[in-house]
C-alpha cells in the first residue's frame, strides 16, 4: 500500500510541472506574426527567395538577436565609484 501511495505521488510531482508551462504559453496573435515578419523583413529575410531558405531567414533571425543582446542592458557606463568612509 505505501508503495502504491509513493508512485502517486512521485507521479504528481513529475506532472505538476509540466501542466503548469503548458497554462503558461499564450497563443500567438495576428499582430505579434506580422511584427516579427516586418522585424524579420527590416534585417534581411525576403520570403520570397526559396531557394536560399534556411540560410537566410536564420541570418536574419541571428541580427535581430544580435541587436536584441546589444540592447538589453542598455548602454554601457564608464563611470568611477568609491565606497568606503
């Protein structure tokens, strides 16, 4: 019996995490498809060119990361600081 309870609960355990990221993902809009194809346009992506397909929508994908990491932090500071007394 107390192996039969410890399976449920190891089980609901491993379960939880799941149910709780898949309530977490929001469906993606109309709005938010078209912004990122218009972000995706502005680096370089012409959905047109079949023929260099992988290729050239990961070359575009990777600028927009690039200037997505380049901004995340803001810009740098070159300031002095001093603790002590």
């Amino acid at each position: 019996m107390k192996s039969i309870l410890k399976a449920a609960v190891v089980a609901a355990v491993l379960t939880v995490p799941a149910l709780s990221f898949a309530q977490q993902q929001q469906p993606v809009t109309r709005a938010q498809v078209r912004a990122e194809l218009v972000q995706l346009r502005a680096a370089g992506y012409n959905p047109n060119d079949w023929m260099h397909y992988p290729d050239n929508i990961q070359a575009a994908e990777a600028k927009i990361n690039a200037q997505r990491a380049a901004t995340a932090f803001g810009p740098s500071t070159n300031g002095t600081s001093q603790s002590g007394q």
